[in-house]
C-alpha cells in the first residue's frame, strides 16, 4: 500500500482531460479581455493627444489673428432718415415720426363713467 502511494506521488501529474481544454480557454479569454482593456486606453490616448492638438493649433491661429480694426470713417453728425421696411413695402400704414398733440395727454374716462360718478 505505501508502496503504491509512493509510486503515484513519483509519477508526474497528468491535468485530467477535462480541465486542459477550460485552462486555455480561460488563459485566451484573459489575453483576449487583456487587448481589449489595451487597445481602449491606447484610443483614449489617441483621443486626448488629438484633442490637445486641435486645441493647440486654434489658440495659435486665434492669436495670430489680426484683431478687429476701428472705423477708419467718422460716423455722419446729422440724423440719418428712419427707414422702416414695412412701411416702404405697403404692408403698415406710415406712422408720423412726430408724437401728435394728443399723444402726452393723460388718459380720460368715458363719458359714461363720469355720469355714474357724479351720480353717487
């Protein structure tokens, strides 16, 4: 009985048939999760290098632009005409550019408000 005990442990362990298969198939889905988890962080990179150049190149031409110049023409001194679009086209009648005597006045009750008052 020692006998043969000692015999197997002399021997080298063979895996058992059914477990060889789910080792390699377990080691190619780690290498497999391995170039995927990789390949993400490598676009990553890719993605923010590029972003800084785009970033990069828009400051450089931003402060390479000529900024905008003042009016070199003085601005007319007298009241340039009021156009109104709509007016010239027909659509609303022309309005006086004026207010008419009767636009500062205050407001006045009807007539039959001021009746029912001096009613009371």
């Amino acid at each position: 009985m020692a006998n043969s005990f000692l015999e197997r442990a002399m021997q080298p362990r063979e895996p058992e048939p059914s477990l060889a298969p789910l080792a390699a198939r377990k080691r190619s889905e780690t290498v497999h999760r391995l170039q995927i988890g990789l390949s993400g962080i490598a676009a990553m990179v890719l993605l923010v290098a590029l972003a800084d150049t785009i970033l990069a190149r828009a400051d450089q031409s931003e402060a390479s632009a000529v900024p905008e110049a003042a009016a070199t023409v003085e601005p007319a001194t007298g009241e340039a005409p009021k156009n109104d679009p709509l007016a010239e086209a027909g659509v609303v009648p022309d309005l006086p550019t004026s207010p008419g005597p009767g636009a500062g006045a205050t407001p006045t009750s009807p007539p039959d408000a001021r009746e029912s008052g001096a009613a009371q």
